[in-house]
C-alpha cells in the first residue's frame, strides 16, 4: 500500500479510498484541547473552529454582492447541529495531500485545519470522492459519478474499520453543507480578485456546481456557482 522501497515517497493514488479513511482517523486520536490551547495562548487570528470560520465565510460573502451565499450562511447558523466531541480535523483530506513513503505517511496542506467535529473530515471526504473534480466529457460524466459513488461507500467503510469517530446523519449533512458554502465563496473570492490569478483548474472549478446544488436542496434557495 505504501511507496515501493527505494523510489521515495509519492502521493497516493486518488482511487485509493482506504488510505484517506485510514488517514482521516489518525489525527482524530489526538488531543484537541492542547491544539487549542496553543492556539489561544499564541493570539491565532485565523479561525480555529467551525462558528469562526462560518463567520468568516459570511462575512466574505456580503462584500461579494452575493445575497445567495451569505444567505447559506445564515442558515447553517441557524441550523448548527448539536455539540460532540470536537477533533483535530485536517478539512482537505484526500489522496492528493497525502505522502507514503513505506510505513510512513505525511499529510499535507493543513490550511483548512480546524477543531471541530469528526464530521467535518469525513464529510469533505466523501464529498470529494462521491463527485470527482476531474474535467471529463459528457459521456464520460455518469462514469465517473458511479466511481463516485463506489469510491465514497468504499471510503465509509473504511473508515468505520479504522476507528474513525462516528458521527450521527444530521452532523455529516450540516458539514457537507459548510464544505460547499466554504468551496463556493472561495471560489467567489478568487474570480473577484484583482490581480487575474487563473484559477479555472482549480478543482472548486469543477465540483462548485455540485455545491450549489447540494446548498439549494438543503436549504431550499437558490444558490449558484459563478465560474471562472
């Protein structure tokens, strides 16, 4: 499973959905409490868990113009599930950000990092697998939405025999949700920045209309996605 010796690591392959499983259950053993205390203890402005970083995603919204999302947001407020145990969650895990070099593995990128819910890992996840952001043709859509779909039950089950923390339906929907909302205003943030970076393959450029998607059924507005 690991980097065959003497080639160094490399990152896993991205149809490999028991090693993010496994991963994704690792740094939910560890010690959140001390995390956070550092993080205090050093002023961290940057949010450190799930009501900051929603505020934030609200706020970025109002200047965009977008009505669509900050009222998304507002709705999650509304609807926050009920408090659990909180973890170390990585918020970007999949198999491109991780390194396997024989028995040791390093993951990468822990920019979305938060103190938050097991859901919040597992629910990026599974989102990332069940919709592929990969660029295809039309014909070649429903394919890989059924790789999908297999790669995301393959990766629950996985990650039940790995020991991850479970979490209940209505958690795992709520952070599907803020995954979506966090993709789509990103993603708005970027189109409206000044200095013309191209973002057009970043992978929010492809599974952004599935978040809208997801966004409007749940909270029953219509939400949309403005590509690049």
């Amino acid at each position: 499973m690991g980097a065959s010796r003497g080639h160094g690591p490399e990152r896993h392959s991205p149809l490999h959905p028991a090693s993010p499983a496994g991963t994704n259950a690792r740094p939910q053993a560890l010690d959140p409490t001390r995390l956070q205390a550092a993080l205090d203890h050093a002023a961290v402005s940057a949010p450190s868990q799930a009501p900051a970083l929603l505020g934030a995603l609200t706020e970025s919204a109002i200047p965009f113009g977008r009505s669509d999302l900050e009222g998304a947001a507002f709705w999650l407020a509304d609807h926050f599930p009920p408090a659990g145990p909180t973890v170390i969650g990585h918020g970007d895990l999949h198999p491109l950000n991780l390194l396997v070099d024989g028995e040791h593995w390093t993951l990468l990128d822990w920019t979305s990092a938060l103190v938050a819910d097991p859901a919040y890992d597992r629910a990026f996840t599974t989102l990332m697998l069940r919709h592929p952001p990969l660029a295809a043709p039309a014909p070649l859509r429903p394919v890989l939405a059924s790789v999908g779909a297999v790669l995301a039950r393959r990766f629950t089950t996985a990650y039940q025999r790995a020991g991850g923390t479970p979490s209940d339906q209505r958690t795992l929907d709520w952070y599907t949700n803020f995954h979506a909302l966090r993709i789509l205003t990103e993603f708005e943030g970027w189109c409206q920045d000044s200095t013309g970076s191209d973002h057009s393959l970043h992978p929010w450029s492809t599974v952004g209309p599935v978040a809208a998607q997801i966004l409007s059924r749940t909270t029953e507005m219509k939400v949309s996605f403005v590509g690049a």
